[in-house]
C-alpha cells in the first residue's frame, strides 16, 4: 500500500489523444493487458487491439471508435502500473477530462471496465451520429471569450485554465468568433479541434438524452474513493444515482477541467499519475508525450510545494514513473 503521508491523484485524458500504434507496447509485454482488450473487443463487437495498433480503415478518430480506445488504453497503463508497483500505489482522488472521467469512475471502483467500455461505446456512437458543429480552443479567459462566442450563436465547452477557453459552434460561428479575437488579441491565435461536433454544448442535447437510458440502466457504484465531476467542478456525491445524473448533464455542459484541479489541490496531492493517450508528432507509442501534463503544471506552479507530476502512457514512462515512484 502507499504510505500514510502519500496522497495520489490519478487523472485520465479525453479525446484528443488517441493515435494509431496507441498500446500497442504494453499489449506486447504484459498478458494482464492482452486480456484487457480481449475484454473490450468482446463487448463492443470488434478487434480493438487491431483498431487501436493498425487503424486499417482510418477509423481511430471517429468518435464511436475513439471513447472505448481511449479508455481501453488508460485501464491498461492503469493495470500495467499497479502490476509493476505490486499494488502499493493507492490513490485518494481520481478525476478525468471529458471521456476521461468514465475511466475514473472505473479507477475507483465505482464501473466495472466491462459495463464502463460498453458505456463509452454507445456514448461515442452517439455523440458521433446526432451531435453537430465543431470546436477550437482560445488561449483567452473565459471572461473575454464568453460575450463574443455567445453573440455568435457559440457556447463555452470548456474550461481547461484560466487563460485556455474552449467554444463549441458551426464552423462559420467559429469562424467570426475567431476573426473577432484576433482583432482584439492579435497574438492570442486559436486552435480548431479535431471532433466530430461541438461537445459539451447545446449542440449535444439530442446525444444526450438518447443516452440517459444507456445510463439510467448501467450498474453503477458508490466510488471507493473520490471522483472528480466535470459538470460541478467539485467532487462527486457518492449517490450512484446523483453521479449518473452529472454523467448526463456533463455531455452539453462545459467541463470545469481547471475547478476539477483546484479543487484537488485544495487536498494538498503529493504526486499526481496521468494514465494513458498521447500527443505529439512521433508515430510509436515511445514517442508521444502526456496529453494533460500541460495544465496540471501550469495550475500547480504557483504553490508552495507543488505535487509530483508522472504520467504511465507507455512502456518507458511506465518503467520512469514506477521507479521514481518506489524509490
């Protein structure tokens, strides 16, 4: 077990951070993980190491495929890492960005991974199939950003720092909206996202109400420890049937992603595990960075004593995190 004075946080990234080859090194290291996705490929009907390592069809970033992938891959660093680490690293608090926070719901034994994969699955085919618009990222507060995209018939879909806004809209919303900053803030560029709609918008209100019956029916725990709700920014009631309701209302509201961090800090974390995806421009899984480690530097700078930051993506930040960790 960890020791007394050890409080850990483990966090789970979203969409955004899948890649073809993603798991692709721990599946061939560690028979825990093969059965992980043996699992997932039973349940959702299709080869999930073959999408995940191939991606034959260009289908890794399709929305349907894209959420069971993701938190596949972060169930498998998760296990991978408490194999390693002879389950002596107990977390506190997990939280999630987005699709993420299903992952930590499993982290804390609350879902199990089989009813958590099938839930994501439907999530994403349905956010896929009846969401609409697109999505783009502004390194501008809220407070600057809000009044624009609203006068533009665009919505805040997230909240990742205080200067790193995230608006949902149609293209041609976007579009002016984006137009509109830049004459104000010329140094201040936005990035358009990669997503198959405006998530955690208006746009996702037919999604989600097709969904409340996939998560009206999901067997749902208290969590054994405490999860993070994007909807709230706070920490989840325990009530299996409170947290489903935030699950629902968290697919066309903002994600609160900097309250989510706050709010852990305020627990005074001593180190802080991130649990799969990756990003960056490399093709293996070696060469990909942690999706979230960004944010969390950046919300954790300005205290006394910050928390360790580690992340298990793959197999060498597995044996880099497992390491650092046990010494």
């Amino acid at each position: 077990m960890s020791t007394p004075n050890s409080r850990y946080l483990f966090i789970f990234p979203g969409q955004g951070s899948q890649y073809p080859g993603i798991g692709r090194d721990l599946y061939e290291r560690f028979s825990l993980v093969q059965k992980i996705y043996d699992e997932a490929s039973r349940v959702l009907g299709f080869d999930v190491a073959e999408l995940s390592f191939h991606d034959p069809r260009a289908e890794i970033n399709l929305t349907r495929f894209t959420q069971p992938i993701l938190l596949t891959h972060s169930i498998a660093c998760l296990e991978a890492f408490r194999e390693v680490t002879g389950r002596r690293i107990v977390a506190s608090c997990a939280a999630g960005h987005s699709l993420g926070e299903y992952t930590a719901l499993v982290a804390a034994g609350a879902l199990s991974f089989e009813a958590a994969v099938k839930l994501v699955g439907k999530r994403g085919e349905l956010m896929g199939t009846y969401g609409d618009g697109e999505m783009a990222a502004f390194p501008l507060d809220i407070d600057t950003v809000r009044p624009v995209a609203e006068a533009n018939y665009c919505a805040v879909a997230a909240c990742n720092l205080p200067e790193q806004t995230v608006l949902g809209g149609r293209s041609d919303d976007l579009d002016r909206v984006t137009e509109e900053l830049a004459a104000d803030h010329p140094r201040r560029r936005a990035t358009r996202l990669k997503t198959e709609g405006a998530f955690h918008t208006y746009y996702m209100v037919e999604a989600a109400s097709r969904f409340r019956e996939s998560l009206r029916s999901v067997a749902l725990a208290s969590p054994q420890i405490d999860v993070l709700s994007n909807f709230s920014g706070g920490i989840h009631d325990p009530d299996p049937e409170r947290i489903k309701s935030k699950l629902f209302l968290q697919l066309f509201h903002p994600v609160l992603w900097h309250a989510n961090l706050l709010t852990a800090g305020d627990r005074n974390p001593t180190a802080i595990i991130e649990f799969g995806g990756g990003i960056g421009r490399g093709d293996t899984p070696d060469a990909k960075r942690p999706n979230l480690e960004g944010i969390v530097k950046k919300t954790f700078r300005g205290k006394d004593t910050p928390p360790a930051y580690h992340a298990v993506i793959n197999e060498r930040s597995l044996e880099k995190t497992a390491q650092a960790i046990l010494e």
